[in-house]
C-alpha cells in the first residue's frame, strides 16, 4: 500500500511538473511533452518505462498491495487465531 501511494505520489509530481511550468523561468511556459519525462528518466537513471509503461506499473502495485493484504487478513483471521506475541514468537 505504502509503495502504491508514494510510486502514484511520484507519479502525480511529474505531471504537475510538466504541466505548471513557470511563465517567465526555464521552459518559457510551454506544457512538456511525455518525450520530455522519458528523456528526463534516461538521462538521469538510465531508463524509463514510458507512458504506457508507468501506468502498467501503478496498476501492479495496486493489485499487489491488494494480493498481500488478503493473505494478511486469511493470515491474521482463520488461518492464526492465536495473539499476535505468537505469532512474532514463531516468526522471529
């Protein structure tokens, strides 16, 4: 859950930085174009998932995060009924 939001967060900067580009400053005010982000990414840590690529991403991780937080609950409900000093006991 917590890389889901902070991937969208990331995500959710980009744009609005591409988007809300100063009148005056570097950029002259034009909106960029995702060419713009992927030539960013490859510049900087050598690779980019594209457009496409990132939305495929976010989708993985929301389905993920959904995936391990049903084992989580069979985990903690029907499958663990004992406390949960017991279950770090077991587990550690």
């Amino acid at each position: 859950f917590f890389t889901t939001t902070l991937a969208l967060a990331l995500h959710g900067g980009l744009i609005l930085s591409a988007v809300n580009t100063p009148k005056d400053g570097i950029g002259g005010g034009e909106v960029k174009t995702p060419e713009y982000e992927d030539a960013f990414f490859r510049d900087t840590i050598g690779y980019s998932v594209g457009t496409l690529g990132i939305h495929r991403l976010g989708l993985f991780l929301a389905l993920s995060a959904g995936f391990w937080s049903a084992v989580c609950i069979i985990i903690s409900g029907p499958l663990w009924t004992r406390g949960w000093p017991e279950w770090w006991s077991w587990w550690l």
